[in-house]
C-alpha cells in the first residue's frame, strides 16, 4: 500500500485549546492544501481549528458536546455536566502525576480517564472528519478510498507516550477501513519549519539557517534548520541541533487570568456576597470572548488601555471599585494583562536562549538568520514586539546577530498543513523536506560479548559457556546501533547482522530481542545494563517458526566433530527510520528479496520465501539534529560474531552476540 498513491491526504494537529485539521484532495487531481473551516456550532461561520472540549453529563462515560457544540449556556452552566479541556498534556504520565499533586481536585483521577478523553475526542474528530470529506472525494466512497491520516506531536512527549497517543487515534476510528492508513508524522515544530519552507521559501538563502518556535495552546517547540537546494523546486531543511520542547503556551495565560479574576471575586464576595460562587464566575470570564478577543489582540494597534470582562448573573447595580465591578463587568488594566503574558514571554526567551547557547556549543559560529514564529501564542502581537525587541542585534548571542523575527504564513495552520505539504513533496520529488535528523536518545540490543581477560570491562562479569560452541561470553551487554548525536537519514535502512545457534528440532523458534535506550551521550553510553541510565524500550521478536531448517547453516554435523551439532542462522534487522518512529525488517542472509508486510498500526513484518519470519511493534524515537552529513557506522559480521567495524565504543571493537 505504500505504493498506492492516496486519495486523500489529512493532516491533523491536535492542540491543547483547538485542534486544526488540513488536507489535499488528490482524486479530483489537485494538490492545494485546503482545511476545514466548517465546525459543528459554527455552521454560519469559518473558523481555522475546533475547540479541545468535551462535556460529559454527570455519572456518564459518553460526551454530550463537543467543540463549538460545548460552548452554549446550557452546556457550561449546568450544574450536572462536566467540562472537560485543556487536556492534551496529560496524556504523559509526568504530566498528569504533576498535575495530580497541584491541584487533586481539578485533574484527571486515572490514566484510563484521559486515555477516555482522548478516544471520546478524536472519535467525534473522525466522524466530522469523514462527513465533510467524504463528499469531496471523485469517483470514490470514503470507506473504499486511500486515504492517509498524518498527525502531528509535540517534541516533549517521550516515545512510549507517543505510541500510545497512535494506539487511541486508531481505536477512535482512524485508519479502520481497509485502504486508510494512520502515521505520526513530524514534530510541531518541524511541521511548522515545512510550512513556513514551502510557503516562504523565497525569504530564504542557501545555507541560512532558521530557529522555527511553535508556541501553541500548550506546549512550545523549538528546531534549528539549515536550509539548502534553494536553487532548486525541492527546497531541503536539515536540522542542525536538539529539538526543545517545554510546557509554554496560551493555556497558562488564561488559567492565570482566571486566577486573578477569582482572587479579585473572593474580595468582593467577603464584602458584599455574590449570586454565584466566584471559582464559577472566574471561569466563566475567562471562556468568555470578550477576555480572548482582548487576549489575542493585546499588544496589536487596537489594544486599548482598559478592557471590561462582564461577570455572568451579577446585577448591575452591585458595585465594588476596589476591584473594578461596576455595570456587571469587572474592569482590567492592559498592564494587569501585560504582567499574565510578561510569565510566558519569560519561560519562552529562556528557552530560545538555551537553545541558541546549545547550537554555539555544538556549530560555533553558525548564525541564526531567521526566528520563525508560529501556533496560537507566536500569532500574538505582543509576543513579537518582545521577542523583536530581545532579540534586536541577537540580543547578547554572538550567533544571532543578523537575525530576523518572522511570523510562518498561517501561523495557527502552519502544523496541520506542514504535515500535508511534507507528504505532497514525497510524492512529487520522492523525498521530504526535513530528510536529515539525529536522534535524541541512543539505541541498542543487549547481546553476548565474547569475554576477553584484557579487557577491563569484562573483569568482574558474569559469565556464560555456550553448551554448543564452547565460548565463553560476558551477557548483558549493549550494541548500540544508533548513537546519540548522529546522523541518520529517512532513505537509508541502517542494517545489522545477526546470527542465532538452535539445535536440530528445537520448537523454540521466535527469539526476542531487546530494544535498549540511553539519553546519554556517546562518550558516556553504559557499556552494560546494569551502568548507567540505560533501560529497555521495547521488544521485538523474530519469528522463525516457519522457515526451512535446510536454508540454515550446519555446524559440527560430522561424526568426527567434538562439539555439539547445531545450526547457525544468519539474518540481517534492518532498521528503517521514519520521521518519527522506527521499524524493523528482517532478513534471512543471503537471500536479498524478503517480503515485507504492512499491517494495521504501522506492525512491520518481513518473510522468506513467503513465509512470515518476524513481528514487533513500531518504536517511537525522539530526533536531535546531525553534526555531520555522514552514516553511522556500519555493523558487519565476522565467524558469526557481532564486530563493530568503526568508532568503536570504550575503545578497541568489541566481538558480541544476539543474546539467545
């Protein structure tokens, strides 16, 4: 199916306060990117992106709005309904145990309950999703058409968060027709760096270099990009330090305003009592579009030195100037407003200062060309003017000098349509625009080393004899296969050779394989499981019951042989990297065509000879940028053992084995 060329493609960036929705329409032979404008409760009107809001009546598991459809009276104000918002960052178990101790009352209770909101959301999402384009298809009904769902995620999810957010799309409707397809595509803030590449591309010279800063609803991502082939139709980006990523955004500007607004209320309720508690009237001041219009606008021409915020039920004639109630409205100066945004404008120079600070470190001289700003909290005005007032003359960083605040085209858009926009250059020139990354994590398999008295990581090991080959082996040990800090490619497999001894008959015929990660850097890569921070990812297992004993290798088969008889069965495991995850293929040795599979969730499988010899889950890998535009060393096999042929790890190369 990766062949088949789609239909319809859909780009979806689910947000922390709107969710936005792109797509092509390919089956009528156009490749604009267009999006969905018409919302369930706006059918009047165009809007960019949904609210992420669900109600659910008390004592009950299904939502009774959501959307636009979960803005009106009767569905905040109603005392037996619970609205449910803002929470998209809970889907990380840190997160949510963060949130938990803050504030008990007002979190998630349970995983489960977010993983609910999660699949209630995106399901409502999907239904839409089908009903407005399913129509536009030619020549095609939705549940026979190729369609391909690409989704967004922010940089600050680790992978296993990331395969889970995978596992709820799907359950909630997505890629469960026969021809339909769900992928994780690029990060947001690579999302946006490919927009902003393919609709400004003129603003770019060769080798510039751009700092793209998404600043959503609730989390801000940051890359750092080279551009090149600017001469060219196909304009390439190479990242060229560690994607940031932190919990900045619009959402804590609100939640801050609905705590001052509260603060203010519990005043005035002390001196003359409220019709309504002041925690609900706070919070519907802040829903209110009179406070996020001012929002938006503040810091634009249109910006006025005070604004009133009218408090619901309150009858006009009550009156306290101490905190600004006159005519049922509360009354803001623009300073009290400056001060919420002054909090995130803080966290966010803080953070691009960090990252400039990385990318003098690991590219001295490198200079900053462009500051691209894009997602709901970089469209703000005032947030602009401050970061162009910063960062005037680099603003103290030697690397920025030059360096010029732009605004991506479409900036609340530019993620949903950087992941569309990625597919249809794909599709066009046969490679992406980002095509070069570096992971932000190592990874590896634990093996057997063959155990060498000189070697000073060896002493105090346990050791294992094989029964079959009479070596002796240290077990525990890691191969890394990608190392932090290098580069790698979407287009190229990087390929290990394994071997695998089983005597003649052995039913066990599916080996697991361990899938080990390090956030430590190459230097300091635990050398064993046991050191360092190195821990197990995933597993992957290679199935292979149904191969042919008579393609494997015979050892020790004659009568004269001392050892034990036994087949040796070499394989390769490659590892394809994609823009956000990596899958594996294997490969008996020696035969060059397996058949490889694709089955539902991205599961890779690869055969010999038509029969089924391995199957795993997808791992979800989080990318730092390539310091250099070269492979990672390759792995050969040598008399069945595993040798690193180059830049070996602790010094000198290292013989090991699959465990098994």
């Amino acid at each position: 199916m990766e062949d088949q060329r789609p239909d319809l493609i859909v780009g979806i960036d689910f947000g922390m306060t709107a969710t936005g929705v792109s797509y092509a329409n390919l089956s009528i032979g156009s490749d604009s990117v267009r999006w969905i404008q018409k919302w369930p409760g706006r059918s009047q009107a165009n809007e960019n992106k949904v609210p992420t809001i669900l109600v659910y009546p008390n004592h009950t598991h299904t939502p009774s709005s959501w959307g636009f459809l979960s803005e009106t009276a009767a569905e905040q104000n109603m005392g037996d309904k619970d609205y449910k918002d803002w929470f998209k960052t809970f889907l990380d178990p840190s997160r949510l145990r963060q949130k938990q101790a803050e504030d008990p009352s007002g979190s998630p209770r349970s995983m489960q309950e977010v993983e609910h909101m999660y699949e209630d959301y995106h399901r409502l999402l999907y239904k839409h999703i089908e009903f407005k384009l399913s129509a536009e298809l030619s020549g095609t009904p939705w549940h026979n058409a190729f369609v391909e769902f690409i989704f967004s995620v922010p940089t600050t999810w680790p992978p296993q968060v990331v395969e889970k957010y995978r596992e709820i799309v799907q359950r909630a409707g997505f890629a469960q027709c026969r021809n339909h397809t769900l992928s994780i595509g690029l990060t947001e803030a690579e999302a946006a760096a490919v927009h902003t590449s393919l609709e400004a591309s003129g603003i770019f010279q060769e080798n510039d270099t751009l700092l793209v800063c998404d600043a959503g609803g609730g989390t801000t991502d940051l890359s750092v990009l080279s551009v090149s082939d600017t001469h060219t139709d196909a304009l390439s980006l190479r990242q060229l330090d560690v994607v940031f990523g932190a919990t900045i955004g619009s959402a804590a500007i609100d939640y801050d305003f609905e705590a001052y607004a509260r603060s203010k209320l519990e005043y005035a309720h002390l001196n003359a009592p409220l019709p309504t508690l002041p925690e609900e009237v706070a919070w519907e001041m802040m829903k209110s579009r009179d406070f996020q219009n001012t929002k938006c606008e503040h810091g634009g021409p249109d910006d006025a030195p005070i604004f009133s915020v009218p408090i619901p039920r309150l009858d006009p004639a009550y009156v306290n100037h101490t905190v600004g109630i006159e005519y049922g409205e509360m009354k803001f100066t623009r300073e009290e407003l400056q001060k919420l945004f002054d909090k995130q404008v803080h966290k966010l120079v803080g953070l691009i200062d960090t990252q400039l600070q990385n990318l003098q470190k690991n590219h001295f001289g490198q200079q900053v060309n462009h500051l691209i700003l894009a997602g709901g909290l970089g469209h703000s005005p005032y947030v602009q003017d401050q970061l162009r007032a910063r960062y005037l003359n680099g603003g103290g960083h030697s690397n920025a000098r030059n360096i010029q605040v732009r605004i991506a085209p479409d900036p609340q858009l530019a993620v949903c349509k950087g992941l569309v926009g990625d597919r249809l250059r794909r599709l066009k020139a046969g490679k992406p625009v980002l095509k070069w990354r570096c992971c932000r994590a190592s990874y590896g398999t634990i093996c057997k080393e063959l155990y060498n008295k000189d070697n000073a990581q060896h002493i105090g090991r346990s050791t294992y004899k094989d029964p079959l080959n009479g070596k002796v082996y240290v077990t525990q040990s890691i191969a890394w296969f990608i190392k932090k800090g290098k580069p790698v490619t979407l287009d190229e497999p990087i390929t290990h050779s394994f071997h695998r001894k089983m005597t003649p008959g052995d039913p066990r015929r599916a080996f697991p394989t361990s899938i080990v990660e390090s956030y430590a850097g190459e230097p300091f890569l635990p050398y064993h499981m046991d050191a360092g921070d190195a821990h197990v990812l995933c597993e992957i297992e290679s199935d292979l019951s149904g191969a042919d004993e008579s393609k494997f290798k015979e050892k020790n088969r004659r009568f004269w042989s001392l050892g034990k008889h036994y087949f040796k069965i070499d394989y390769e495991v490659k590892v394809l990297i994609g823009a956000a995850d990596v899958r594996f293929e294997l490969c008996i040795a020696h035969h060059s065509t397996p058949l490889d599979f694709h089955v539902p969730l991205l599961t890779t499988c690869a055969g010999f000879n038509g029969q089924k010899l391995s199957k795993d889950q997808p791992i979800k890998v989080e990318w730092q940028a390539p310091p250099a535009m070269e492979l990672p060393p390759s792995m050969e096999r040598e008399d069945g053992i595993l040798e690193l042929q180059s830049s070996p790890i602790r010094g000198g190369n290292r013989p090991v084995e699959i465990n098994g």
